[in-house]
C-alpha cells in the first residue's frame, strides 16, 4: 500500500501534479474556427507571411546564388553548379574547423547548462542578497562581448597577465593560454560557458519558478531522497524549457563570431576556428565568396537538422 | 454571438486588411525605388575617408573637403568618414548598390580589387594635371609607379605606410649590447636582450595584428626573397625565404620572439612597447605617438643588411582611388588634384604620423623637426620594396596575401616553433595558390 503510494506520489509529481490534484490534466477541446474566421486570420496574417519571406527568403536565395557562381561581393561571376561546395567538403580547414564547431558546441551548450543549473537551483534557496546575486550573474551575459573579450585578454593574453602570473607564483609554470592551440580552444570554450551560463540559469530558474513547492514535500513525505527529487521531478519538469534551451544555445555556439574572433582571431594556427570564422576569413579575407558562402550554407543546413531533432524531443517530452 | 473581428462600427474588416496590406506596401516600394537612384545623383563628389589617426584628423580632412571650392562646372565635394571594421563590405555593398562614394581612400590594396571588377576609374587626367602643376616631380621616387597598370593609373598614392625596426635605447644600455645592423648583431643582442627580461624581437599575430606577417615578409625581403619574383609570379620556396624563415625559427627558438607573440593582438604589443618590454622590434612610423610614449627612448634603428649584403624593408602605398560611378568624372579629378595638394595641412597640424608621398612635406618644419621622421626618409623610404616583391607592380591578388588565411597561418606556425622552415613555405605556398586568382 505504502510503496503504490509512493509510485504514484513520484508519478503525479512527474506530471507537475500537487496531492490532490485534479490529476486529469487540463481539458485539451479543439475549438473549431469558423471558415470566414480562419480567412480572417489568413489575410491578416498575410503581409506578416510576405514580409517575413522577403526579408529572410531574398538574402537566403541571393546566397545561393553567391554559393553556385565564382564571384564577389559585387559581382556575381559564372555558374559553377556544387563546385563550390565540393571543394570546401574536401578542404582540410573545413572539417578542421567543423571538429572545432562540433566542440564548442558540445562544451558551450552543456558546459552553460551545468553551470546554469547549479546556480539556479543555488537561488533558490534562501540565501543572502539572492537578488543582488543573481543580478551580478547576469553581468558575463549583459556585458558587450567586446568589453568582456578585451578583459579576458588581460586576464590571460601575455605570460605577465594575471592567470598566468597567479600560476607562475604558484610554481606550476607560465601557461601560454591563447598561444598554445590546446589551451586557446580550452580558453575560447571556457570564455564561452562564462558569457553564456546567465542565460541558461535565467532559462532554468523560470522553469523551476513554474514547479509547485508541493510537488517537492509530497516527494519528500515519500521518501524521496535529494538526488531522486532532482533527477525524478526537477529535470523532468523542466525537460521542455532545458531542450529549448540546448536548441538556442546550440545556434548561439555554432554561429559564435565574436567570442571567438576578438579573443584569438581563429588562431594560433586556427585551433580556434570555428566554421563561421572560417566563412567570415574566406569571404572577407581571402575574398572567395563562393566557398564562403557554400560553408555558411552547410552550416544552416545542419542547425536546421539539429533543431528539428531537439525540436521533437519537446514534443516527446510534451506528450510524455 | 458574433466575432468580434467580423464587424466593427464605421471599421469594416476588408477596409482594415486594405489598410495592412498598404502599409506593408509601401516600405516595399520605397525599398524596391531606392534601388533605381544612385547616391552620387545629388550633385557632390562624395569623398570617403578612413580613420587614419586619431579623430582630430578627420576633423582636418573633412575641413579640408568642406573648404574645396570648385571651378568651373565643377560639382562640390562631402565628406565622410568610414570605419576600418568590416570596410571591404562596406565598400563592396556600396558599390553594388550603385551608392558608393566617387573618391575614397581604402585599404592598401583596395583600388585593384575593384579595378579588377571594373568599378575604378583611371587617374591619367590625375596624373597629367599633377605634371601640369609642377606636384608630379614632388614626389618622393618610385611612389607612383606601382599603381600604373596597362589600362592606366589605378590610384593616386597620398602616404606610405612602413615598416621600420625601432629600439628603445635605455633597454640596449642596461643589456650592454650594441643595437643591431645585420642578422648576426641582431641574434647577439637579442640573447643580450632576453638576458634583461626583454624582448629581443618584438611582433605580434594574434587577433587583427598585422605586424607580424609584415615581420615575415619584411625579412624575406631584407634577404633578396619575397613572395613574387620580378615577373609578379608567386616564388615562396626560393632559397632566400627559406634562409629568413630559419632565422626567425632561430630567434623564436632562442626565445628572443615572445613564446606568447603568436597570439600577440596590437594592444598586447603596443603594451609591450609602452611598459619598456620590448627592446627591438619591427612597427609602423610614428610608434612614440601611436603609444603614448614620452621618454624620447625610442629610436628608429638602422636598416638591417642581410647575410647577402642586401638590405630592404617593406611599406604600404597608400592611396586616393577613383570610381566609375561619380555624378562627374570630371569633377571626381578636379577634387583629387585639390586635395592632393592640401594633404600637406595634415602633416603640419600633425596629424599624420605616416610618411608623406611629396617630398615638400617631408621638409615641413613639423614634420623634419623629428629625427626618426628624417631617418626613416634618409634610410628607410628608398630601401623600402612593396608586398609584391620581389615584383613592382601591386595588383588585386596583394589584398589576398596581406589580409589572407594563408599568411597569418605561416606566420603563426612560425611563432610556435614547431615547423621547419620548407614545411611552413610550401604550406604557405599552396595557401596562397588555392586563393590568389591567376
């Protein structure tokens, strides 16, 4: 009798449920527009739908163009079908730069997540000046990536800045952080879950803000331990805004310009170049538009298939 | 019960979707019409400049600009100021949306980029008036000739940008070491240098620094080698390169080049300079003034002579270019022989801490009245070759060596260590053959 209790006290928790609940889960009634209602919202919709279309759809068509012909900015050059394409895919520097992304992405989006999380579930608890606190977490997120690169680089560009120095009189070495490619890829991701764990805590603290308190003591009453709490209600309930959260997050990383490119510029000898640095370098720096362009595409291409996989994990875990 | 969206009093919903769709309209025309126009229609010669010093020198110029009174027919001239970040976009978006400027100064290698694309106009009559007025024999020698070119004169170069070794004479005195003349003075002081905790070949290459490539090259160069040979052809695996990159290999191994120089951005150098880190090292003209320095230690070193006896540096041309979209031809000329004639209020203000192309400025009191200045005329200016040497003739392919991936990534494998001096040109060498267009 007891252990069904308790099975179904995590379950109904699982669900967001507190003890005596309803436990039916809100009426989900289809309500049925009127056809003249739903031509309503089509045509007021409409200029939206064509605006949208023109501002997204000509620049994505127009860089098609860019990505099949052999010209510049100015120019659009001769029809070189998937050429371009092909000799980025069989470039060294792309899958080097793609292994770099792939990294940074993983470090990046899970990396800010960990670090998100543990502070969110930190503020919420009681503690002193929370709010003081939680405003000066958000500063690595508000402040001008610029502002934040350049302190960065006094922090550890030159053997006299102070990490550096710190490990010096410690008596382990003078670490090269931006001049050594491991550490410069190890720097720039760890710049990166430093600027954007404040989102992900902001994220995750508004999704525990939405679990009912109950949910916690009837778990609590039935015995559940701390971790079980966390791993049976907490990242459940806040699974839906955790997957949205890794979605973005995954786009703000693969398409992570300046955080990289003010800290190392893509070097030393692009250990830190990521695809759009690489596409940024190609373009505008070897003035190979074509190939720039075609990386850039090959890039949205796998963000679209990211997202839409991450996007049905929602979904899965809507339904569950 | 009736939708609130089907009837409205005196509103009805057609009227109000009629509504939505002008208003959404009409930002599509006016954005579908402004194609049709071009910015040089308004009856100026539009004048884009960059920040070449600090903000008081685009105060000068646009003063100068403001000040132009045209002759004849003639059409005025605006001025505008336009940010080194991202320039080439912003150059390029302009000039396909036909709203460009008529005259510009730019990038180094600007001018042969977008004559490649046919968008320069030539500056014969440029040059033709500058003879006329007697300012064409004021040029200092071998300036002007990079940019002719079959079709005719690209640009008209206004300043050059070079590249010289300075020194900071205290740090030589406490090392007890002579301040170098050759390869071999330089590796002794160098080593005397690092002794004293400074750096003995002071470079950077980190994020938007430059000046590193431009070491690599410079020392290429100062051994007879460069990136071309004297037909504009690429030559990087000529014995010569391959001699000056194991001499840098030496200097990084020795620890005389910063172990950390690699990821050096220019505020990382600059501090090296300004904090009396750096001892010797390869910078623009002007460096004192470019950092803030008063101690009056920094000195223009002597041209270093290689191990062949030869001896050259590098410098950047930089130069005034003209574009075919312009209201008036003509008055696009007539304004650059104006402005090319008062460039010399720039250097008197002082303003400019780069060289003079006329030799008449060079000899202004505000401008000879430093000594470095007059050393770098005197020595430097006429040893000094440009990137495309060991060739003359600059072309569209240069911006692609200056600014491009393969260069920054031989020079970077350099800083690091860890290559041989053959493996680093032949990698350089199949960078630049994949994106230097024949």
């Amino acid at each position: 009798m007891s252990t069904t209790t308790t099975k179904s006290g995590l379950a109904r928790a699982r669900q967001g449920l507190a003890p005596g609940g309803p436990g039916g889960g809100a009426p989900n009634r289809k309500s049925k527009l009127s056809a003249q209602t739903r031509r309503t919202f089509f045509w007021l919709l409409l200029p939206s739908i064509v605006l949208l279309i023109l501002i997204n759809g000509y620049p994505l068509i127009y860089a098609g163009v860019q990505a099949t012909h052999d010209g510049s900015l100015i120019e659009t050059g001769n029809f070189v079908g998937v050429d371009n394409f092909a000799s980025v895919v069989a470039s060294e520097a792309f899958w080097k730069a793609a292994r770099f992304t792939l990294l940074f992405t993983i470090v990046g989006v899970f990396g800010s997540w960990a670090v998100g999380l543990g502070l969110a579930l930190l503020l919420r608890t009681k503690i002193p000046a929370g709010g003081l606190f939680k405003v000066l977490l958000l500063l690595p997120w508000v402040v001008p990536i610029v502002v934040s690169s350049t302190a960065w680089n006094w922090l550890v560009g030159t053997p006299d800045s102070l990490i550096p120095a710190m490990f010096r009189n410690l008596g382990l070495g003078t670490p090269l952080f931006l001049a050594d490619p491991t550490l410069a890829a190890i720097t720039v991701m760890v710049f990166k879950v430093w600027v954007s764990f404040p989102f992900m805590m902001m994220m995750t603290s508004a999704a525990l803000a939405s679990v009912d308190g109950t949910v916690y003591e009837a778990a609590s009453m039935d015995g559940a331990s701390r971790w079980q709490q966390f791993s049976q209600i907490t990242l459940p309930l806040t699974a839906r805004s955790t997957y949205i959260s890794w979605i973005l997050m995954t786009i703000f990383c693969v398409n992570d310009f300046p955080t990289i490119y003010l800290l190392t510029g893509g070097g030393p000898v692009d250990a830190t170049t990521s695809l759009v640095v690489l596409a940024y370098r190609t373009v505008f720096q070897d003035f190979q538009t074509g190939p720039g362009v075609a990386i850039a595409f090959l890039m949205t291409i796998t963000l679209v298939v990211v997202s839409v996989l991450l996007y049905r994990q929602i979904r899965k875990s809507s339904v569950e | 019960m009736t939708s609130p969206l089907s009837t409205t009093a005196g509103f009805s919903r057609r009227g109000f979707l009629g509504l939505a769709a002008a208003a959404a309209t009409v930002p599509l025309l006016a954005a579908c019409g402004g194609g049709s126009s071009t910015a040089n229609s308004g009856g100026t010669v539009k004048f884009w400049d960059m920040p070449w010093a600090a903000p008081a020198y685009n105060d000068a110029a646009k003063k100068i600009v403001d000040a132009y009174v045209p002759t004849g027919s003639n059409l005025k001239a605006s001025y505008q100021t336009i940010q080194w970040n991202n320039f080439y976009q912003t150059f390029s978006s302009a000039i396909a949306s036909k709203t460009g400027p008529a005259v510009s100064t730019g990038g180094g290698f600007q001018a042969f980029q977008f004559e490649q694309q046919g968008q320069i106009a030539y500056a014969d009559k440029v040059v033709e008036a500058l003879k006329s007025n007697g300012m064409y024999d004021d040029f200092l020698p071998g300036v002007l000739e990079p940019f002719k070119t079959d079709k005719g004169y690209v640009a008209i170069p206004w300043q050059l940008d070079m590249r010289v070794m300075w020194y900071r004479s205290s740090l030589f005195e406490k090392a007890g070491v002579a301040v170098p003349t050759d390869w071999p003075s330089l590796l002794e002081a160098g080593k005397a240098l690092k002794n004293i905790g400074a750096v003995g070949f002071a470079i950077g290459a980190g994020a938007g620094n430059f000046l590193g490539n431009h070491a690599s090259i410079m020392m290429m160069v100062n051994n007879g080698g460069g990136v071309f040979n004297k037909d504009g052809e690429l030559d990087v695996m000529n014995d010569r390169n391959v001699e000056a990159v194991e001499f840098l290999l030496e200097l990084v191994s020795n620890g005389i080049i910063d172990p950390a120089a690699v990821s050096y951005t220019s505020d990382n150098l600059n501090a090296q300079w300004k904090d009396s880190k750096a001892g010797y090292g390869m910078f623009t003209a002007g460096l004192p003034g470019r950092i803030g320095d008063t101690t009056g230690e920094l000195l223009v070193a002597d041209p270093l002579t290689g191990p062949h006896g030869d001896k050259a540096s590098i410098m950047f041309p930089n130069n005034i270019m003209m574009y075919k979209n312009t209201p008036s031809q003509e008055s696009s000329e007539a304004f650059l022989v104006d402005y090319l004639g008062k460039l010399k209020d720039l250097w008197q203000q002082k303003l400019v801490t780069s060289l003079p192309v006329f030799k008449s400025i060079t000899e202004l009191p505000e401008f000879a009245s430093d000594p470095n200045n007059v050393k770098i005329v005197k020595e430097w200016q006429p040893i000094s070759k440009n990137f495309a040497a060991q060739g003359s003739t600059l072309n569209a392919g240069l911006a692609v060596l200056d600014g491009g991936q393969a260069i920054n990534q031989f020079t970077q494998t350099i800083l690091t260590g860890k290559t041989d001096a053959k493996s680093a040109l032949q990698a350089f060498k199949t960078g630049l053959e994949s994106t230097i267009k024949k």
